[in-house]
C-alpha cells in the first residue's frame, strides 16, 4: 500500500478542516460529520479550537482509500499561527492547499504558496464551497493561475491505473504538455499523457492538480480521494535513522512529547536517538548543549495518534509520523540520526508585549504613546531578545546577558507598570517557558533591571490564546501592555572587530570579521583560522559563542541580522586560558567591531586614535524594521484616497490594476504604519475595500533617525554588553576602552 504524509493548508475560513472531516468520512475513518463551527470536528481536539471554532494547532488522522494509505496533517488557517503551518511543510510529501471558491485566493493564500515553493513541496488543489452562490468556475480558475502559478489545471478522475495508462485530459492536453519538454515528446510521439507522466510533473511542481467541490456537502470529495490516489508517489528512504521534529507539545500529564516524521530506517521505542552534528552548523539551538556537539537520549513511548486517540507502538517504519516522549532537548526543525537541521523559518514575530498582573492593562492604556506607532517603545523591547537565550530556565539562567539600558520604556515621565509578586513572577515565567518550548517563535524574555517578561510573536489572535492557555491549563490570569515593533540591527560594511579578555590568569583573545549579509540571511558563522594558529577544539568554542544568543547592535540595543560573523584570528594561553576566557573576548569583539562600524571605519581601524571617534550617527550600521507585503483592494474611485494613505505611510507600492469596478494595489510598507490600517479601509471604503498583508521581511527603518533618538540608547552604558576589552599589567587587569583596543591587541589583523 502506497504511504504518504500530506498536509492541507488555507486560508482561515476557507473549509480547511471541513474538508479533512469530509475525507475521513468519506474512507470511513469517522462515522458523523463534525464541524468546526459547531466545536465538534474531529481534529479540533483543543479546547480553545473548539471554543473559538478555528484550528490552531497542527493534528494528525489516519485516512486510507483504494491503495493509498494517507497521513494527513490538519494545519492552521489563521495568520498569526502560520508559523506552525511553516513547521510542518517541512515534513510533508504534499500539500492540499484549499480555496474558497467564494472568496477566491486571499493574502495569506500566496504567502502560502511561496512558503509552499520555498519548502519544494508539491501541491493540490481543492476548490471548496462551490455550492455557494456567486461561485464561477472560470473566474476562480483564471484566479489561481493569475495569482499563484499557470501550471493549475484539473485532472480527470481514473478508477483504475497504473503508471503507462493515458489520461484524457481534453482540451488541456497540449497546454499540460508544454509545461515539461520530457511530456511534450511523448504527447507529440504518442498523442496523449501517462500517468507516470503526470506524477512526475506533480512530484516537481511542473504541475498543480485542481478539484471543485464542496466538503460539506461531500461534494467532489471522492473524486479528490481517486486523485490524491492517482497521482502521487511514494518516497523512497534510505536505510539509515532519520527523523525530522516538526513540533513539541504536552499531554494532559504534562508529559514533553516530541513529534517527528522518520525519514530512514526505523525508530523504536527505548532507542537511544541523537541530534544530527552541530559541529558544522552555523545556528545551534540553544537546546543543544553547552560545548556544540551533539546530545543522545533514550526514546520512551512512541504514540501514532488519530485525532485526538493514540496508539503505543514498538517501533515504526521510514515515512511514519509520530510523537515520542522521553526526549528534552528536542526543537522544531531539529534533525535526528541523518536528518540535517532544518534552516530557519521564513515567518518571524514582529510584535513584543509585556506581560502584566491580571486587569493591569486598564492602568496602562494610553501611557506610551510612542509604543503605540513604533517610536521609543518599539525598539527598545527589541534588545531583550538577547537575553531569550541567556533565561531558559527560571528567570535567567546567564543573567550576565541582561542589559542594563535595556527597554525604552524607561522614560522617567512614563508611570511604573504594575509587577508579579515573586512567587506568581516565577509561576508565569515557568508557564510561558513551556509555551515557548512548544512554538519557537514565541519568544519569552526576562528583562532583569525592569523586573518584566517581555513575549515577541505573530499578532493579537496568537496573544489572546496564550492568555487563555495560561489560565486553562497553569491557572494564571495574566494582561498584556500596548504592542511594540521588533526592530533588527545590520551592518553595511565588513570590519574587523577585536576582543581582549586577560584579567589575572585568564586570557584570550579573538578577531571577529562582520560582513553583511543578505537580506533574509539572519546571521551566518564560520571559520577563516588555521588549526596551527589556533586549536580547534578553541575555534568550535567560540563558533559556539557566536551562535549561543542574539548579539545586540550599538544604535538601539536590537539583536543582528542579515550578518556574516568569520573567525579570522585569535590567540589562546597554553596555561590561563579557560573555556569563559572566550566567551568574554568574543562577545567583546563583536560589540567592538560594531562600534568602529558605528564610527564609520570599514575593514580594520586606523591606529593610534588620539580621541574618541564620532559615534553620533549610524556610521555603518543599519537600524531595520519590519515590513508587511500588502495588497488592496478599493473601489475604483476611491484610489487616490489608498493611494495617498500608502505614500504617507513610506510604503511603495506598483501601479494600480483595475479589475471591473475596483482597483488593487499591491506593495510593500512598514508594520508600524501599517498595523492597523485594515480598520481604516473598511471604515473609508464603508465596507467594500479588502486588505491583507504578509509579512515581508526586514527592511532600512523608514524613520531611523527618530527612532534611535527616542531610544537613547548607550552601548557603552550597556555594561553586560561591553564593547571594551580587559588586559593586564603589572599583575593585575585593567579596562580599554574600545577605541584604543586595536593599540594593544596581542594578534596582527587579518584586514
């Protein structure tokens, strides 16, 4: 029996779960249909999904059909939880990506099909709620070729095949043909297309099935099953373990269950597993230990669910999806035995809040207006991103990387937020380490001079279920202060930076190379150092480092990004060096290099330096925020008011298209404009306008300049993220500062 792991994506409200239910129903695996609308759909097993009527979490059922055994991943539709949608394309052999054929393709829709592109993974299509009125055929398809790819078409259902039948494909037979110059030979030679032919089209994503129906009046759903049946193919895997973790949830019992989908070999129950090598990575989890090699641990249960049932097995096959206890190191997108680490996700939050007592939001409304638009508030919640790592556990396991100027909520004119008391503080911040455990872009942050948690994520709906889920299933009644903007720090030329770490019987010394990187890159590592330079098990050491925790930029205190970080030299004491020594010399190095960047120098400073340089300005530093990808729909003779509002937001966007009595624009603008600004188009447009905006990647900060004032950031006052050195003399160590480290640095730079 054919295996394959498919996954069915959409837009929210497009009939994402109605259609998984119609496929159970339709194989028998369910004898009733649920509904989503009414709490009882069959893979909406939380109790918020079924509260709030919407998929949030990603669930697994069973379904098979003919010779097809099919594992199907229900994912979620809402934007603000696209990030466990991102997860688990990872891990699929297809997607079925569901339409409405009502609404047609929305936002979210294409960012779906890029994430889809992106990932490789080939896709169906199912057109769902064709009973509706106002539904046409061939708008909706002329729409989906327009919007996502012309390769679409629909493909006839067969009752019975093997790989050499034809299929008739009617009208759309040369025009499938033309998409592969493999099918346009044998259309010419033998005047039609094979199956296997078409399989492999699928396979490649040369060709996009499409179905109409409507799920829940099962309509169109078995022809759906033939075709899933037809047309796909089933991977082959190798021998050798593999297993990739799309996901980390926890059962009733509070038992960490890790779920994985086995990409060779086999994996059995008491199997001592391990992480794929991180020797070589250039971003380790802080999940991976200390030194940067990789961990091994013992597999308790293995669980193969179907909703929310599950099976306890011994052992299961390549291709199986399952959860798995007993493992706690585990991350989403973590490889196992072969599998290699997956890169990271394309999605990243683009909000923070602070976490307050329960009513305290009423006490805090309205004073920060500037965290309001994305001025002081914004930037400066951004720098505790650095100290998500160094507080893993409890309220801060490395509390050395806490900031001291850290949040620009620290304007003097601004009330106190109310606090936790300690007991309730360190409850919450247990709470919201599981949850951040559980979905890696929930980023929880301990801001120690504050005495506040700070949590980054996806939008408002994401923040409403954490607050429901701290007080369903930990008991905590918690309120959340104004949303502020995430912004990043980049660099826009290479300079070499220097860090010097030699108090009494320590020492080292490390030379790190900035470099910038490509939009979207994040930040990358590596090595330019011989091992007769500098022993290796020193270089992987400070790879570690450099990787361990998000590093701050010097403009407002935000984490780096879109960096190349490149070991270029460095020297160890054969005596004093100890494993911290360079943990200190480089951090050093680079608030150091992103110092002289600041003060405009490229490649390596000029010495000696007689006073401090300039760093009032950028320099070479970049300060980015976040952009969203927009596109809006107005009527026609309101296009100059939309066209208006997205210039005095310092958005771009292309030249109008008129489509009948309307006119859509499409571009790109910054979050802190743009957030709310759906509100504002349906209430000029008095109902009739649509927005919708993806997130678009990070970007130059359209007003850096004020940005940077209102944060009154002081890299120099930052004294856990210092960017000068320490060396010694005369037995004992004493501090330079960062202008003058080039002068006394112990190694030659490289620059």
């Amino acid at each position: 029996m054919k295996q394959i792991v498919a996954g069915i994506v959409a837009h929210v409200d497009a009939g994402k779960t109605t259609l998984s239910e119609a496929l159970l129903y339709r194989t028998g695996e369910i004898r009733k249909l649920g509904r989503v609308d009414h709490g009882d759909a069959f893979l909406d097993t939380n109790s918020l999904e079924k509260a709030r009527g919407i998929t949030i979490f990603a669930h697994q059922a069973l379904v098979e059909h003919g010779d097809l055994r099919l594992t199907l991943l229900d994912t979620p539709g809402h934007v603000d939880f696209a990030a466990e949608t991102e997860r688990v394309l990872r891990v699929l052999d297809y997607a079925i990506l569901v339409v409405s054929g009502t609404d047609g393709v929305q936002g979210h829709t294409e960012t779906l099909w890029r994430l889809l592109a992106r990932y490789g993974v080939p896709t169906f299509i199912f057109v769902n709620k064709c009973d509706a009125a106002g539904f046409a055929r061939e708008a909706i398809l002329a729409q989906l070729r327009k919007r996502l790819s012309d390769a679409i078409y629909p493909l006839p259902a067969m009752e019975q095949s093997t790989e050499g039948s034809a299929v008739s494909l009617d009208v759309f037979a040369e025009d499938i043909a033309t998409l592969d110059e493999e099918a346009m030979n044998d259309y010419l030679e033998h005047g039609v297309l094979s199956v296997g032919r078409l399989r492999s089209m699928i396979a490649v994503r040369e060709l996009f099935p499409v179905y109409f129906g409507s799920a829940l009046k099962l309509e169109g759903v078995e022809e759906f099953l033939d075709g899933l049946e037809t047309f796909t193919r089933e991977r082959e895997w190798p021998a050798a373990f593999a297993a990739r973790v799309f996901k980390i949830a926890h059962d009733g019992q509070h038992n960490r269950m890790t779920w994985l989908r086995v990409t060779g070999g086999a994996l059995k129950a008491k199997e001592i597993v391990s992480s794929s090598s991180c020797a070589a990575a250039s971003t380790p989890s802080p999940a991976q230990e200390d030194d940067g090699m990789a961990w091994s641990e013992k597999v308790d249960q293995v669980r193969i669910y179907n909703g929310a049932k599950f099976e306890t097995v011994t052992e299961v096959p390549a291709c199986s999806v399952c959860a798995v206890t007993g493992l706690t190191r585990t991350f989403p997108g973590e490889g196992l035995g072969a599998e290699p680490d997956a890169e990271s996700p394309s999605l990243q939050p683009v909000l923070t809040y602070t976490v307050l007592p329960a009513g305290a939001e009423s006490d805090t409304a309205g004073t920060s207006g500037a965290a309001k638009r994305g001025g002081a508030g914004h930037d400066s919640v951004n720098r505790d991103d650095a100290e998500h790592d160094a507080a893993k556990s409890g309220t801060g396991r490395n509390e050395e990387n806490d900031t001291a100027g850290q949040d620009a909520e620290t304007d003097n004119s601004s009330p106190a937020l109310p606090q936790f008391d300690d007991l309730t503080l360190h409850k919450v911040i247990t709470a919201l380490r599981e949850l951040e455990d559980e979905d890696p872009l929930l980023h929880v942050v301990w801001v120690e001079r504050l005495a506040e948690i700070h949590v980054q994520l996806m939008g408002a709906v994401q923040l409403e279920i954490i607050q429901q889920t701290l007080h369903d299933r930990f008991g905590l009644d918690v309120s959340f202060g104004p949303g502020s903007i995430l912004y990043r720090e980049t660099i826009t030329a290479p300079v070499e930076g220097t860090g010097h770490f030699e108090p009494l019987r320590h020492y080292a010394e490390a030379h790190i190379l900035l470099e910038p990187g490509e939009p979207g890159s994040g930040v990358t590592v590596g090595s330019a150092l011989s091992e007769n330079d500098l022993d290796r098990n020193w270089q992987r050491l400070i790879l570690t480092h450099l990787t361990e925790r998000e590093h701050l930029g010097v403009l407002v205190g935000a984490p780096l990004t879109d960096i190349k970080m490149t070991l270029v030299a460095g020297r160890a004491h054969l005596k004093h060096t100890e494993g911290g020594d360079f943990r200190q010399a480089t951090y050093r190095a680079i608030r150091q290099g992103l110092m002289e960047a600041r003060a405009g120098v490229s490649g390596r400073p000029e010495t000696p330096v007689e006073s401090r340089p300039d760093t009032t300005g950028e320099g070479n530093c970049r300060l980015l925020e976040p952009w969203y990808r927009f596109r809006l729909e107005v009527p026609a003779d309101m296009i100059g008011r939309a066209m208006s509002d997205i210039q005095r937001m310092a958005g771009t966007f292309e030249s109008p298209v008129t489509d009948g009595e309307y006119a859509v624009i499409e571009g790109e603008a910054p979050v802190s404009e743009m957030r709310d600004y759906a509100m504002d188009v349906n209430q000029y447009t008095h109902g009739h306008g649509r927005f919708s905006a993806t997130f678009g990647g990070y970007k130059p900060c359209h007003d850096a300049e004020q940005v940077i004032a209102a944060a009154a950031y002081d890299p120099e006052a930052d004294l856990d993220n210092t960017p000068d050195s320490v060396f010694c003399a005369h037995g004992a160590g004493y501090p330079v500062k960062w202008y003058k480290v080039p002068e006394f640095a112990h190694v030659d730079y490289v620059m």
